[in-house]
C-alpha cells in the first residue's frame, strides 16, 4: 500500500500544479478515494473557508468541487427547515 499511496500523493501534486497550488497534504481516506488538501505556500496562515480537495482513486487524481468539502470533511449541512438554536 505504501507504493499505491507514493503513486497517489504524485498524482495529486501534478494535479494541483496544473490547477495553480504547489502543496498536497494526505487528508485521509473517503468514499474509497485518498482525500489531499491543497494549498500554496504563498497562502501559509490564511484560512478563508474549506479547504480544496484532490482525490485520488484507481490511480486517476480528480480536483473535487468546493461544494463536496464538507462531505470529505464529514460535515452535514442542517436542513433547511431547521429552525431550533444549535447552542
């Protein structure tokens, strides 16, 4: 597995470079891809929203959509009818 996951963490670096980021983090396993974050050093210490995710399954990396984050995250939006206070 350790090969696999070399193999993978590549492919989510090419990917992130052809997309403008230069930095890949192992963020876990989902939906049995490999989950990377992305990011650019430039950017170090700034935090505005989700992170950007690479996933990588069956050695082809995909960029995820923003709007899968918190999906990958294990986040679940409230319904929209929600209307109890959550504190």
């Amino acid at each position: 597995m350790d090969n696999k996951k070399k193999e993978y963490r590549k492919k989510a670096k090419e990917l992130a470079l052809q997309n403008g980021f230069d930095q890949v983090s192992y963020y876990g396993e989902w939906n049995g891809y490999l989950a990377y974050t992305v990011s650019r050093k430039e950017d170090a210490g700034c935090c505005i929203g989700y992170p950007r995710f690479i996933l990588v399954k069956d050695s082809v990396a995909t960029l995820a959509p923003y709007t899968q984050s918190e999906d990958i995250m294990g986040m679940t939006s409230m319904s929209k009818d929600h209307v109890d206070t959550l504190l």
